[in-house]
C-alpha cells in the first residue's frame, strides 16, 4: 500500500472525509501528532505523500511553541524531496513559511461557511471539482504572502492568498474542505472560546454546517483525489 504520512494538531481535526477517500485510492494513514510526536525522527521520503492539518495556533508562534520550527524543516525537507505536500488552514501557512513566505495577522477573521473566488489557473486545477457556489469552510484569522514561484488559485475580498500551488506537488488550501459533517459538533466545543471571541452565533454556524457541509465534504473529497489523479500520471 501507498502511505500518507499526516501531521495533526488538535485531534478533532483530522482527515474528516479524505480518509476514507485515501483508503480507497490504496493509501495506508499515518498520523503523527505535532507537539507530541518527536517529528525530526519522520522522515518525509518515508511516505509517498505528506498532510498538514490545521490548527489553532499561528504558524509564526515558534517561541511559544517550539515544534513548530520542527514542522517546518520537516515541510522543507518533503519539498526538497519532491514528496507532494498537502497543507490545510495551519497547514497551507506553514507550507507558506517553509517556501520562504511571510505569515501574520490577516485584516479580518474568517470564519463560517462562504464562497471562494478561483483565479484562472484555479478553474484549470482541482479546485474546479468544487461546488457551483465555491462554497467552503473558513476558519482563520492569519494569512501569508503568495510564495516565491507559487501560483495563486483562489481568493476572497478579505483574504487574497486562499489557495496556491507549487509545481504540481504541494498545495496550500487556507480553508478547508476536509471536515466530517457529522463530526461538526467537534468545532464548535474545541474552538468555543475562539467563536466567543469572534462573536460567532453558533446555533446559526451550526444550522449552516448542517444544510452545506455535506456538498462542501463530497466536493473536497473530488478536489484532493484529482490531486492525487495528477500525481500518480507524473509517476514513473
């Protein structure tokens, strides 16, 4: 079997539904939790692709969490070894920074469901295989500049660097399209303090969840498998 080496940060957020779309496409999962799991022992070259999860940390916070500088050799090292990377939320940002890009505070917090607007080279990427209304899950409050020699794939009026590819084989997605709508309930206790915050009504979050997270799920289950589709036709 073909292994997936994954990278996890709270454990709520996991693969959501691309894991039983790996499992499928012969893909054997190996999480690894970030802060727990000694990471300079993992080599990347180990897997035959590598998975950043989010998070609610900030992929620039190194001094309070040490690890993440770890993370980040680990992500420069699978690009130096043409493992393809994907990174989602926390992921995409610290892709970002392994690709020399600067991450920081974004002008506003996005959070809820809503739209992405693709870029062209985005309507020619997997990112087509989302939705008619583009919808997606957003829940962030960093951003990062477009990486040296990336190309960018998707936007919002709040957030310009939604999505971006670099190469063929690592690709950033600030939001995420991998959460199991009934597992949803998760969020929302783990990141209660964050939506209190934000002022986020969580009955409302939740009843949107429950009537678009379903399409958005069934949506990014296409959108990584074409991913994969993609690398395995470079394969030799």
């Amino acid at each position: 079997m073909k292994r997936a080496i994954v990278i996890r940060h709270v454990s709520f957020e996991d693969l959501g539904v691309l894991a039983s779309m790996l499992a499928a496409r012969g893909y054997q999962t190996h999480y690894y939790d970030a802060g727990i799991d000694d990471l300079s022992q993992v080599s990347p070259d180990a897997g035959d692709i590598l998975v950043v999860l989010g998070g609610p940390i900030s992929a620039y916070e190194e001094a309070i969490y040490p690890f993440i500088a770890g993370e980040i050799r680990m992500i420069e090292l699978a690009l130096r070894q043409r493992t393809p990377t994907l990174g989602i939320c926390l992921g995409a940002q610290l892709l970002a920074r392994a690709l020399g890009a600067r991450v920081y505070p974004g002008k506003a917090r996005e959070v809820g469901i809503g739209p992405v607007t693709l870029t062209s080279a985005g309507l020619q990427s997997c990112l087509k295989h989302l939705n008619e209304d583009r919808l997606v899950l957003h829940w962030h409050g960093d951003t990062f500049d477009l990486p040296s020699g990336a190309e960018r794939l998707a936007s919002t009026d709040v957030t310009t660097n939604q999505a971006f590819a670099f190469g063929k084989a690592a690709l950033g997605l600030q939001f995420h399209i991998e959460a199991e709508p009934a597992n949803f309930e998760r969020w929302l206790i783990g990141h209660t303090h964050e939506l209190a915050s934000a002022g986020i009504d969580i009955a409302r979050l939740r009843g949107e969840a429950a009537s678009k997270l379903p399409g958005i799920a069934q949506a990014g289950t296409k959108v990584v498998s074409d991913w994969l589709a993609v690398l395995d036709e470079r394969a030799p």
